[in-house]
C-alpha cells in the first residue's frame, strides 16, 4: 500500500502541461501559506499507454460536504469506510462505464488530457471560492531543496493521484483498499462540484477486499472426452 494517503485542500495558482518520456501535470496548490506541488500522471508506463478518465458533473456525493467543512491545508486520511477516503470501487463515487481512454497530447484543442486539465484549473481559478481537495501520497517537506518546476521551498507535494488498487507487475506493493487518488473541485459560483478520476488501463477492477490485489478468475475444470 502507499506509505501514507492523504487530501491537499487548496487552491491552484500556477498549473504546467505535462511532456517528456513519463509526462506529468503539475499544479502547484497555495492553502493559506504553504505551497503544494500536485503531480498528475497523464501516461502509463505500462501499455496500453493512454489513461482512463471520468470526467463526473455534477459530483453529488455526500463526501463533499465534509470536504467543504475541512480547512485547507495537507489532511493525513484513514484508509476505512465511513471517513473521506477515496475508493473508486467500494465507495460508490464511480462506475466502470464513466471511464474512457484519453491520450496525453493530440494536436489540436479539447482533445487530450492535458487539455482537461488546463480547463478545470481554469475553472478554479476564476471561482473565487473555489478549492481543489487532491487525494493521492504526500512526499516532503524537503527544507533545504527548492521545488524543481515552481522553485517554492520547502519543496513538498503529492503524486499518485490516480486509483492505487488492482495494480500488477511492479506497481504490486502499492495496491491497497481505501486509498485512491483523485481531484475533487468544489465550484460555488457556478453550485457544482467536479471528480476527475484517473485510473490505468492495466489495473484491474475487481479487487480484494483486503489487499487490493487483483482478483484472479480460476480456470474452468477440464472435462474428460
């Protein structure tokens, strides 16, 4: 499983598209004095390369309402039913069929998923009550290391902010229950709350309560002629 799970509540103020061999999206998210790098993958390393996607609005879930009750700032998370943990498949947030394929970058605008991205920060950033609520694994602080793409210091942040369960090959020691990532907006001025939910396609959706393995299917007796 991951080494901790957390939610970063705050507000995007700078944002960068994603390029190069392992792209991610970066967000850099300010809650109250402290600055946050979110970093978004946007690319598998495993094939099939494009991520799925669920692009859910309005997210009526009543998780938001303990979410918008919450302070900003870095919130270490329970991984259990009942708290605010993210589970795209036991916590009834998603379904499979919301998911489809995106790449990463096409020529051309509103098509890729970079392009998502860029819109729904945009979003935030107009709404000025808006905030972001990032689940995923905190890294840092670093006291003495400058943030690599913001230049902020102490450099601290999130990644895995995708589903982390089902994975296999060399992702294995991170699956677990309780424990996805994800970008949740809240937008008051336009009364809506927006999930971008990010999962690869070589995870599986049928997972162990336990674990969060992969469940396999066993092979069907073979019957004498």
């Amino acid at each position: 499983m991951l080494k901790q799970y957390a939610m970063l509540k705050g507000r995007p103020v700078e944002w960068r598209r994603g390029q190069g061999k392992t792209p991610h999206f970066q967000i850099r998210v300010s809650s109250g004095r402290q600055s946050h790098r979110a970093s978004v993958n946007i690319r598998s390393a495993l094939w099939p390369s494009e991520l799925e996607v669920a692009l859910i609005e309005p997210f009526d879930h009543p998780l938001t309402e303990r979410l918008w009750a919450m302070p900003p700032g870095l919130h270490l998370v329970a991984r259990r039913p009942g708290g605010i943990a993210l589970d795209y498949i036991r916590a009834g947030i998603c379904q499979p069929a919301d998911f489809k394929p995106l790449p990463d970058f096409v020529e051309g605008p509103d098509n890729d998923l970079n392009d998502l991205l860029m819109r729904l920060m945009s979003r935030v950033a107009r709404d000025r009550g808006a905030f972001l609520a990032i689940y995923g694994e905190p890294w840092g602080p670093w006291p003495l290391r400058r943030d690599r793409q913001f230049g902020f210091i102490p450099s601290r942040g999130m990644h895995d902010i995708h589903m982390n369960q089902g994975n296999s090959a060399e992702f294995l020691a991170q699956n677990g229950c309780w424990q996805d990532g994800g970008l949740l907006a809240c937008l008051p001025e336009e009364k809506t709350w927006v999930a971008l939910l990010l999962k690869f396609q070589s995870q599986s959706w049928a997972t162990e309560d336990a674990s969060g393995h992969a469940t396999t299917m066993l092979a069907p007796p073979m019957v004498s002629a």
